[in-house]
C-alpha cells in the first residue's frame, strides 16, 4: 500500500476524534512497528488479546511482507481498499491491524465483532400456549442462527446489505431456494439496495421505504417475533428480512389470511383451529362495524332491533344529553387516550393506570349520566375484538371511526358503502405483486385449506401458490 504508517495512523484517528471508547495501541519492535485500532463494547477485547495482540507480539516482524493469514488467529480477515472503508469496518466492530516493516506498510481488518446482546427468550408481541417459545432478538447474526436451527439446508439462502447512509444498518434477505419466487427475491433486494435513507433504526422504517412512496392503509409486510413463525413462512415460500437492530422480522409478501392466523392453530385439531380462526374473522368484522352498525339503528331505524333490546337502550340512554353518535365517539376517543397511556407509561404504572383509568371514568360517566352503559359495552366489546388481530389493531382504530361517520351521515347505506369501499381496498390491493386477498381472489382451492379452514396434515410445510407475479 502507498500510504505511509503516519498518514494512515492519523488518517483514522481523526476520524474516530473526540470517541472516548476508540482503543488504539502502537508498538515498535526490532525495526519494524505496528499499531491496533478498534472501538471497545463492539469489539471483544478478549479476542483482540489472545488472537491478534498476542501473535504480533511473538513473531518476527522486520521482515514482514503481509502475511496475515499466516499470523493472525482470527477466522475473518479482510484488506481494506482504502482509509473511509477501514474507518468504517472500525466503526462495525472490526479491529485494524497496520503493520510497518522494512519490505513497507500493509494493514488489515480482523472481524472479532461481539457487541452486547440479550438472551433468547419467550417475545412479548406473540405468545402462544403451546409451542416453540424462541424470539428473536437484536443481533441479526443471532437471528440468522435461530433460523437455521429450523431449517437445516443449504437450500437457505442469506443475502447481506447495508442500508443508510449515516447507520449503515446491516439488512439481510433471507429465502429457501427453489421454494421463493427468483423474481420475488431479485424485486425485493433491488428495492433494498435503492433506499435513500440516512438512518434505519427498526425493521418498521424498512417496511414503509419499501412499499414504495404512497403510503399504505393497509399493511403489506408482516412482522413476527417468534422464530418458528418466521421458519414456516420461509418454507411456505415467503421471504424474510432480518434488520440489525430489531427483534422484529419482516416477512413478505403479506396476505390478509395471515392476520387470521395463529402459529399454534397447526398443533391443535383442524376442527378447533377452524373454529378459532372463524372467530378471529368474526371479531375482525365486529370492531370495524359493531358501532357503526349500533348507531345506524338506533337512529335510522330501531324497528329493526328486538323490542326487548331497543327498550333496554332507550333505558339507558334515556337523559343522555349527547346524541348517541357523540356518546360512541367520545367513549372511542377516550379509550384511545387511555390505551396510549398505558402504552407509553412504565409497565408498573401503565397497567394500573389503563385498569383504573377505564373502570373509574367509565363508572363515573355512566353514573353521572354522560354516557350509556350500551355504548360503554358497544365500544368496550369492539375494542376488544380488535386485540385478536393485531395486525390490523392501528388501522382498525381508523376505519371504526370513518364506518361509525358514514353510519351517521347516511345510516345502513352508508355502512354498505364503507364494506364495498373496504372490498374494494382489500381486492384492489396487492403485497409485492402479490394479490391480497388470496386465495380468494383469484381462487384458488387448496390456498383455502389454509384461510378460515384449518388442515394442518395437509398444509403443514407446503409450498404455497400465492398468485402470478406481474
């Protein structure tokens, strides 16, 4: 190499200036001198020592004539092509070896990265009764291994970029070939090589650059945390994109038959799995239109409700000084208020808030008549079902309220008009070429053994059809 020691040295030292975790180390010996550079809590400094330390200090250095190979113990090493790219490998975890002999200066990085990381646990976001309990976690090489221990073959491909410009975030593509669309997996890692982002924190930033520059109501990556979740959709054909810095890995493309679907429905028989899926769907209807549905009756036409019924609502809402539009909205919005608090609060405080929250301001607005009960248990009922899907639990938020508007406005017609506006979304809608609705549109028979229907032994490791690629 042309440059100097010195002008090396100091080219990527200032650059790292004013970083108090740099760790650098010169040495002159027998005519000959070299110098270590890497940044502490990224670096393990237990293999700095007993790899490339140790063995620059034994051996014979005046004669050296780049053979690192040869001397260095580390299993990764590469030649930096110029300063910028060693200060950069730096600043990824790698350790810089420059050495100055008599036959001149060679450098060279050790990949010995070992950033802090936690333990495999149970996730958070989707916890099953039975099953794999593996999530991932913040490491994508950690992440890259608990996939392999699911499938074990070659087959498994991992494709490895570098997203922003200031992060530089480690993004793989993984996929089972011969299983994922070649030009499924060509789009997607040509989309993630054009990004024009300066900094990628979680996969959540990836999600929205690569769905293109409309914005999206409804989702079209899916996100998981647990491993084996993440495994079956490789098999079944999908791709996964793992983001170094997230626990959270995208799947794509993404169907809404998934939102109805559970990890744990394979381990339990094809009539109860049924059953539990037909419900989840149920409960999604319901938290889109059960208020909507409730207001349109009770204002347009409550001879349509059971006397019985219709007689205990206008009991409750009998001094209710809100029409029963705003009552439904004000409850909504309230319980909105409620669920951000106990979101963002710490756990031990949002749990008891949210508890004591809802049952204190609900009582006390029932009890002070500015509320119905029917609408305390209309809203309480939908906002529940929307919990069974989390997929769409944010957007669902949304929809309710332009449902429970048009209801408002233009009574039953208007909530016919937000389903065939929301048929509309759902069928016109495609996942990376992917149509959305399938297997319902275009039909396809045996995509429907795995929708509402549930038949593990026929399913179970399946490479699935999801519709032609434009």
């Amino acid at each position: 190499m042309n440059d100097s020691f010195d002008n090396y040295f100091a080219a990527v030292k200032n650059s790292f200036c004013d970083c108090a975790d740099l760790i650098t180390r010169v040495v002159g010996k027998s005519g000959a001198r070299f110098a270590l550079l890497f940044i502490k809590g990224i670096t393990s400094r237990e293999y700095v020592s007993e790899m490339v330390l140790r063995p620059l200090l034994r051996a014979e250095l005046s004669g050296f004539s780049g053979d690192f190979a040869g001397m260095l113990e580390s299993v990764s090493l590469s030649v930096p092509s110029d300063c910028a790219f060693a200060c950069d490998s730096v600043a990824k975890g790698e350790a810089l070896v420059m050495v100055e002999s008599a036959n001149g200066f060679y450098c060279v990085l050790a990949n010995i990265q070992a950033g802090p990381s936690r333990s495999v646990q149970e996730p958070t976001s989707d916890v099953t009764v039975r099953g794999p309990k593996a999530g991932f976690v913040e490491d994508a090489e950690t992440n890259m291994a608990l996939l392999r221990k699911y499938i074990r073959t070659p087959s498994l491909k991992f494709r490895q970029f570098a997203v922003g410009s200031v992060s530089s975030t480690r993004v793989v593509l993984g996929y089972v070939e011969g299983r994922a669309d070649k030009k499924l997996v060509e789009d997607i890692a040509k989309r993630i090589s054009a990004l024009n982002a300066s900094v990628i924190t979680d996969s959540a930033n990836l999600s929205m650059l690569l769905t293109g520059k409309r914005d999206r109501l409804l989702p079209t990556c899916g996100s998981t945390e647990k491993v084996d979740k993440a495994a079956s959709k490789l098999m079944s054909g999908r791709i996964a994109v793992i983001v170094d810095g997230s626990p959270f890995v995208l799947t794509l493309p993404f169907v809404f038959a998934e939102s109805i679907q559970a990890s744990d429905d394979y381990l339990h028989t094809p009539y109860y799995a049924t059953f539990i899926r037909m419900l989840r769907f149920t409960a999604f209807v319901a938290a889109i239109f059960a208020p909507a549905v409730l207001c349109a009756a009770v204002n347009y036409d409550p001879s349509k409700l059971p006397e019985e019924l219709y007689g205990i609502i206008a009991e409750s809402r009998k001094d209710i000084p809100l029409s029963f539009f705003w009552e439904i909205s004000a409850i909504l919005l309230l319980f909105e208020l409620l669920r951000e608090v106990g979101v963002r609060m710490p756990r031990t405080v949002g749990d008891a808030v949210g508890i004591v929250g809802s049952i204190i301001l609900g009582n006390t607005a029932v009890e002070a008549g500015i509320v119905s009960s029917v609408g305390v248990i209309t809203v309480a009922f939908s906002a529940v079902c929307a919990f069974i899907t989390p997929s769409y639990m944010y957007v669902i938020v949304l929809l309710r309220l332009a449902v429970l508007v048009l209801a408002e406005m233009f009574g039953i017609y208007g909530i016919g008009f937000g389903v065939a506006a929301f048929l509309f979304l759902l069928c016109g809608k495609e996942s990376f070429g992917v149509p959305y609705m399938s297997p319902i549109a275009p039909f396809d028979i045996k995509g429907m053994q795995d929708f509402i229907f549930c038949w593990p032994k026929k399913t179970l490791g399946r490479k699935e059809r999801l519709g032609e690629r434009n």
